[in-house]
C-alpha cells in the first residue's frame, strides 16, 4: 500500500486565499454579528428577524416554504421557531386544508417588534451597502449561488 501524498503547506496557503466557501462563510458570520448588534435593542438576533421576517405575509406560510426560503432544514426551522413562540412573536398551526402541515403566523406582538426592527436594520444594511462596491451585483452572485 502506497503512503498518501499529503498538501503542501502551498496548499494550505492557496486554500486559505481561494477558497469561495471559505470567504462567503468569514463574511456571513462578520455579517450576522453586525446584524445582531445592530439589532440587540429590541432582542432579536439577525436569524429571528428574517424568520419573522419571512412570516409577515398576507397569508400565513407553510412551515416548508419557510424552511426553503431561509435555506432551512425543518429541525432547524423548529428550533428557531420555539424562542419565538414563548415570546408571543409567532405561531404554529395545523393547515386546515392538510393536517399533515404546519403554518406560521406572525402575531401582532411580533409585527409591532419587527416595525421597531426595521429601521434598525436598514441602517446596518445602509452601513454595509456603502463598504461594498457593487451591493447589487454581489446580492445577484450570491443569489445564482443559492
């Protein structure tokens, strides 16, 4: 049996310089620490905001939906979902049209905590746009990534 060939320390180096993965994981938790900063005056964390986020809607979505947009697997969701709930921010219901679903439901406790949110965070995404060159190009790579 032949001894395997381990990376170079160049390797490791070219790596740690290329690797897109890499880069989009350092900048996404530089991010959601700049969000949960940003928005720790009204206790919510930068994934609870998007959750309640993606819940305020005319109608109240469906668990996978919601799971799917946030690039969520349903445990997770779960997870997520349950701090949310014992603050009286969101709900989780049975579908009536199929018992085997769930929907999510924003309560007016957590609308009027998102309408403090937002400005919020506006003013973190406004400070991060401007350290950005191209907001709008990066938004559309990282969406064809997604």
């Amino acid at each position: 049996m032949s001894k395997p060939i381990e990376p170079s320390f160049d390797t490791t180096l070219y790596v740690r310089d290329n690797c897109m993965c890499l880069h989009v994981q350092r900048a996404a938790r530089a991010l959601a620490r700049r969000f949960d900063e940003a928005l720790k005056p009204v206790g919510l964390t930068n994934q609870q905001f998007s959750l309640l986020m993606s819940l305020n809607r005319p109608e109240p979505p469906r668990m996978k939906e919601v799971a799917l947009l946030l690039a969520l697997d349903r445990t997770t969701l779960t997870a997520n979902l349950k701090p949310l709930e014992r603050r009286g921010l969101a709900t989780v219901m049975l579908d009536a049209g199929d018992k085997r679903s769930r929907r999510l439901t924003i309560t007016s406790e957590g609308r009027a905590l998102l309408a403090q949110a937002v400005p919020l965070w506006r003013r973190a995404e406004e400070e991060i746009e401007k350290a950005i060159s191209d907001p709008d190009g990066l938004r559309a790579d990282l969406k064809a990534l997604s």
